[in-house]
C-alpha cells in the first residue's frame, strides 16, 4: 500500500558548521557572568543531556547555564555566538525525541529558573509569562481570575518548551495548539539580539510571521524567553462521558460526525482494546475491553448537556451502548481515570522492559486505517503496544516496549517506527502531531516535506550561520 | 503620548538586488510557452499596475502572464529566475496596501484563471482549491454539502490572495484568519521549486511552519497555487442583532464582557456616529446617530438563543436600550443593511474626493482609547473618515476622504496615517491587522518589529537571493 523507501532515506543534508570554539574560554566567560549558576559538575550535566522520557542516548553539555532573565540569555548568546560554541535551551526535560541531547557538547541554557508571571490582562483574555514557567504553575496562578490557558500536553512542560515543540494535547480539538495560543514571543535569535515578535493586538498582517516560524523550531533558530499566551474563561460547566465501542472504526465514525455536527467537544480521545486492557490492570478497573472513547464538553449548563445528547445519539447510531456521562470534578476523575493513567498503565503491562512513545497524525477520515493497520503492524512485529489517540485531530500515539539489550527487538522497534511514520504520509498526514522531530525523526523530513526541507535548511543558515542553536536536531547534521 | 519618531523612519534596509535582466528576452520565453496566454497590451498591463481600491500610484507590469496550473507557474518563474525578473503574483486586484504595483516592471502572473476546485474532503472538513478561487465561489460549491468557509474580507478576493495578505474580516473573532484556517499550500518558490507545506493532518509539529510563514508574505516568497482550507458545519441556526451605545468606551465594554463570557458571537462589528450618520444617508435608515454594535450569532437552536440572552443582558448593563434582533436570512440583512453598505456609505458621503481605507489593530482593552482618539484626530486634522471596526478583534478600519489635488490635504493624510500606526503601537497593537504592509506600510515596519525585520529580511535574502520576487513590498527596496 505505501513503500518505506524515500521516507526513511537519510537526507542529503550535511551539516553546513561543525567546526566549534574552545569550549573553555566560554566557559570562563559565563562563569564571570553567571557565577555560580553555570555548573559544570558532571551530575548536572548528565541530567541535562537526556530527559527521563526520550529512547535517545544521553550527551551531556560542558556546562549548564541556570539563565535568570531574557537579558542574561542574550549574553549568554552573545558569548557562545563569538566563539562559535553549540547552545541547547532546556525547559523541563520532558520531550521525547531527543531535542535537549547535547549532540555536539556546548552550553545547555536551563530556563527553568525563569518562572516569572510578566502581565495579565485579562480584558483581553492574554498573559505574559517567563520561559520556565509549566503549564500547571500558570493555572495555579490564573486560578481565582475565571481564567485558564487550555493546552495539555500531558507532561509537567515548561510554556516555552511547548512552543518549541509546538505541542497540543488532549485539548487541541477544542483549543487548537501551542501555534494558535501564542500571542507573541520574545526571543534571542542566535546573533543574541532581543527580538520580540509582535504586539498584543489579536490578529495582525505586518509582515512574516516570526513567532509561527519559531514556535516547531525546537531551539534551531532563537531561544524563547518571554511568551504572551491566550487565556480562555473557566467554561461554567464540565461534563465528561466515556462509551466503547465494537470496532475502532465505528468508533472512529462517531468522532467524524460528532465534529462534521459542530458539536464543539473539548476532548475526545480513544484507547484501543491493549490499553482499555492494560488500564483494567493497572487501575483496578472493570471496563469492557473494546476501543473506548473518553469526552469532555465545555459550555454553559444548557449548552453542555445539548451537547451531551447530540453525542449519546451518534455514539448510540454507531452502536455503542454503554454510555455514562458523570458531572462532578470528583465523578469525572473517576470515570476519566483510565485515560489520566494510560501511560502508566501501558508501561506497567511490561514492567522491566524499555519503553518508547511515538506519535503521528493523519486526516481524521484515515484514522480508523491508520490505526488499525499500526495495531496489525504491533502484532505482526512481535512488539506490544497499546494505542491511545487524540481521536478529534487524529492524533495517535503508540507505547512501545522493548528488551533494550536485544538487537533484534531494537531492529523491530527501528522497522516499525519507519513503517509508522511511512503509513501516516501514505494517509496524507505528518510524521508527528506533537512530539515533534529532534533526533528521533530527522529522517523522515524529507519523506514528508520535500523539497520544502532545503528552504527550511535555508532559514535555518540564513538565521544561525554558524550553526549555534541547538545543532543536529530537525535536520541531519 | 506617544511619539511618531521611531515609528515612521525609514528603514535602513536596503534592496539587496535590483539588478534585472532583459525583459525582451523574458517575454519572448514567456511567449513560446504561454501563446496568447502571455498579454502585453497597455490596457491590460495598466489593469494589473494598480487595483482600484488603492490609493498608491499604479505602475505597470511589462508583461502580464494568465497561468493555467501550479506547474505552469513553476515553468513561468523559472524562467524569470533564470533572467532575474522581477515576477508580481496577481488575484483579484482587491488589496489596498499597493502589493500589486509593478515598481520593477517584469511579469505579472495573474493566477485568476485558476480556478478548480481540486478536491473536498467532507469528513475532514477540507477542501483543496486552486489559487484563483474566490471565497464567494467556493462557498457557492460548498452549498449542498451543508459547510462552508468562514473567512470574509469584504471584498471578492482570491483565496490564494486572502492568504498572502493574511486576511481576516467580520468573521475573524469566532473563526480565525487566514492563518488559522489554511492546512497547507502548494508553493512555487523563487527557484521555480514547487513545494507542499505539509499534508492534511489537523496539525503537525514537523519542522518549520513553512506554510504560516508564507501566509502574510504577500508574494515576496512565493507563488500560492494551491490552498488546503479548513471548512465549517453551516450553524443550524443564525440570529443577528443590533443596538447602540451612549459612548465608544460603553460598547467597547460590552464587547469585553461577551468575549469574557465565552459568548461564542460569531461577528461584532462597531459603526462610530459618523459612519452611522453616512449609513443612514446612503441606506435610507433612521438608525440613531450613536456608536452601535451588529452582531451575528451562530450555533445551535437553544445556543443562538442563549447567546442572544446574554448579550442583551450585558448590553443592558451597559446602558443600551435599542437592541434588536432578527431571525430570517431577510429580516438580518434588512438589520445589517447599514453595516454591509458602510464602504459606499462613507464614499458617497465625500462624493467627488477621494477615498482610502486604511486599518490597525491593537488589544481590546485599548480599543475604545485608539477609537476615540483617532476620532478626535480626524476632526482635528480637517478630515472626514467614519470608522468601522471589528470590535471583538480590537480592529478598526478609517475611511478618509480627501482632495488628491491638494498638496495640503495629502500632507495631512500622510501625517494622519503615521499618528495612527504610531498610536496602534503605542497601545500594544499593530500598523495593520488585516490590510497588509505593501507598499503602504513599509515605513512602520522598523517601529513595529525592531531588530525582528532584520530576520524577515534575512529570511527574503535567502529564499529570493535575486530579489525577483514582488520586490520592494514589505521592505523598502
């Protein structure tokens, strides 16, 4: 049906700078700049050169650099760009493929000690807020002001991490991605200068769009240190549901109409039968084990409940007959826990093997296929892995475990990531939806882009001609 | 308040090309490939210089070629890349910043014949369409499919168009812009490289975003062909409304509280007193000469319903006390008669001068302040320019009349428009927030982005190293 050949050829691309400075005398500079916030100990550096997440072997910086505000990254940047020194930012740690693996040494700048909330405003339903600060912080803080940003890319990530990786989430269906809830960003591009990339107007036509262009680009082209996010009103009323279903592809066709209907559901995630299975496990649960959805609407009490029963009947058309639906924070958990717990769940189900979760994206109509033949593809391989998708956008990861020390498992797991990834451009879709390329899926930028690679590899010297920020991931170096 | 030094300067950036080839050659290439398809007629030259909305002096192309397919474009530019010649990307001719002006002569590609729709994918809610498309043409094929595409920018534009401008209109505060709602693009690039941004998943976090970085790069980028759209369920049920306020700060306010509210309004427009007072000069009405609101709500039955409730109840609590609604698709458009009428309304009120349209954009919280200042900015300059604006965006739109004769006049329309921009940003906003830059707006573009435009400009070097495409937009050349 599709051929793995062109999607997992490497790229022609060869790296245009790898002849780096003395790390030493940067390393002197910044500790005159920073005093005892660049570490150089090997724990701290050890610790910045992986990321407890990623399958992507470790490399650890010369030096990291605990940055306190927007202008000391500049001098940060200013010192390495003189001496032509790789810099890797580095948030909360928690991507997935790769991209804080300090592939050619360097300075990892930590940003994680920026958590400054700027400015809110919320007239006009925005705030401003340091690089390091989570996601889970700002809504701490927005609390008692009605208001919350919406993205939820599952991990404790830093809001400046999520724009790099331009990550979604559960949410994404409703509120789109890290792309459509930035308003503006400021950010050191790789000469050090301070540039900030718009006003807080809400729409805006002057000129290329600098804060989409940085926001994917995984610390390749500036580093991101202050972002102005939308907020949204704490809906009035949250309601939840769960129902399974008998085929993934009649699970699928409900999720189809219920968006073609405009019913504007907040989340709707499916788990396949394994992680319906792994969670019964893990969790102590009793659900049938069939593909099972999981919603949530946002509303008002009225609009929620409309909602609800536009649901229940296509849920119902497509022969689902177990549908609860619960109000309550409490009741909602509970009938949510599943899903809150499918990671663990999917790991726990193979306790003392490796782990790794992948995702990719196709066009909601080629999600049912897409998934079922990744199901097949699992089986076949001799792999386990249970599936969990972002049913609404298409979205799906796969959790696979591994015996890391079997070379043949680790073939496997090589072949049926290439397979995945060629399957979801056979769907018209893309290779990731959110966890982003790194590392990880360098080699398949050309499979899906094209020659389209060589003008984003054209950005990418025109900004960074020295090859500075963050080198190797995106493109092969 | 604010100071117009910064803001209105001339960039220090200089064309870094404008060294063309010979045109005879070009043209005579151009000719055995396109037939009579490549026109070289005064008229028809003098057509595609200017546009009729714009008020910038029109130049000519040298020659205007009519393009048939995506890979006809890429013939047609590599030819003129081959001879370093200037190349102008045409639609509808509807922009009013000048970005159709031919200010290095050389081919004009008029893409207005392309005009299929390439395909529609119903379950995803997408349709590929080519370049020439109009919105109004599409959405007359979308009729029976029960969707449609949300984005109106008033004008019978391209969509290809309303892209590379990075267009929005009345819609845009529920629905997005032009950055929101396209999936991807088909591309012909500089070299003559035809390039897909992407595939038809609902996102992607596959390196750069290259297709929202062509959004809004009004030609100087690349050639849009072909566009991927997101559509939208026609709502089951539209109300509009319309109510006056005793002062701008009043309905601003109101504004603020639906948003707040999470209304989901669909269009919230403001008309100001004179444009009021133009309306019901032009449209026969006896609308009180306030500043007054039309909205238009979109959903479901009981959520129009609901919609239209809390709106009036925040009204209210803003003091108006004339709101009223309509249901049948008559009874709105006899409601919105003043709105859709506003453009000629505003002409025929100056008749025998002349006209230009020209927009900001700045946060909502700001609105009523740049409103309300750029009022009294009008009466004090000595002239006429009713204001209309799309409340909900913090985008307002001022229509000055003036005798093009007068030395006078011009000076002050030219002092005028710089206090605007400069006001825009003084108030957190935006020089344009859906007309574009062109020619126009150049100047604001350093006092908008700072060191940022040298990125934009760095980014123009290196895709279009010739400068050939749609050279001195954007940035003065």
């Amino acid at each position: 049906m599709f051929s793995v050949v062109g999607v997992c050829e490497m790229t022609i691309l060869k790296s245009y700078n790898d002849e780096y400075g003395d790390v030493n005398v940067v390393i002197e500079a910044l500790r005159a700049l920073l005093g005892d916030k660049l570490v150089t100990s090997a724990a701290v550096r050890k610790q910045h050169g992986g990321g407890e997440l990623t399958y992507h072997k470790a490399q650890s910086p010369d030096a990291v650099a605990f940055a306190q505000s927007t202008e000391q990254v500049a001098e940060i940047v200013k010192i390495c760009a003189q001496y032509k020194m790789p810099i890797v930012p580095y948030g909360a740690g928690s991507s997935l493929e790769g991209h804080i693996v300090a592939l050619k040494g360097g300075i990892c700048i930590d940003l994680s000690e920026m958590t400054q909330v700027v400015e809110l405003h919320a007239e006009d339903l925005d705030v401003t807020v340091q690089a390091g600060v989570t996601r889970q912080e700002l809504n701490v803080y927005l609390r008692d002001t009605g208001l919350f940003f919406p993205i939820d890319p599952g991990a404790e990530a830093t809001l400046a991490g999520m724009a790099a990786t331009r990550a979604s989430g559960t949410n994404a269906v409703r509120y789109g991605t890290m792309r459509d809830n930035v308003v503006n960003m400021t950010v050191v591009m790789p000469t050090g200068e301070i540039v900030k990339t718009g006003g807080r107007a809400k729409k805006s036509s002057a000129g290329y769009d600098l804060a989409r262009l940085l926001i994917g680009s995984e610390g390749t082209l500036g580093i991101i240190t202050e972002l102005t996010l939308k907020l949204y009103g704490i809906p009035e009323k949250i309601l939840s549901a769960v129902c399974s279903f008998e085929s993934i592809e009649q699970a699928c066709e409900a999720v189809i109409l219920t968006i073609q209907a405009g019913v504007p559901v907040a989340r709707i995630e499916l788990l396949d039968e394994l992680q319906v299975q792994a969670c019964n496990a893990y969790s102590k649960l009793d659900l049938a084990v069939k593909p099972t959805l999981f919603l949530e609407f946002h509303g008002t009490e009225n609009g929620c409940q409309e909602q609800v029963e536009m649901f229940k009947d296509i849920a119902d058309e497509f022969g689902s007959d177990d549908f609860k639906a619960a109000s309550s924070a409490e009741d909602r958990n509970k009938l949510w826990k599943a899903r809150h717990d499918a990671y663990w769940a999917g790991c726990d189900m193979a306790l003392g093997l490796a782990h790794l979760s992948t995702d990719v994206c196709v066009p909601i109509s080629n999600f049912a296929k897409a998934v079922v033949e990744t199901q097949q593809d699992v089986v076949d391989s001799g792999l386990m892995g249970p599936i969990v998708g972002h049913a609404g956008d298409g979205n799906f990861h796969v959790l696979l475990s591994f015996d890391e020390s079997s070379a043949d498992d680790m073939e496997k797991v090589k072949t049926f990531l290439d397979r995945l990834a060629a399957r979801a451009l056979a769907y018209e879709g893309t290779c990731t939806g959110e966890h982003g390329i790194g590392i990880g899926k360098a080699k398949y930028m050309r499979g899906e882009h094209g020659a389209g690679l060589d003008f984003m590899f054209a950005i990418k010297q025109a900004l960074d001609p020295d090859n500075i920020m963050n080198p190797g991931k995106i493109f092969y170096s």
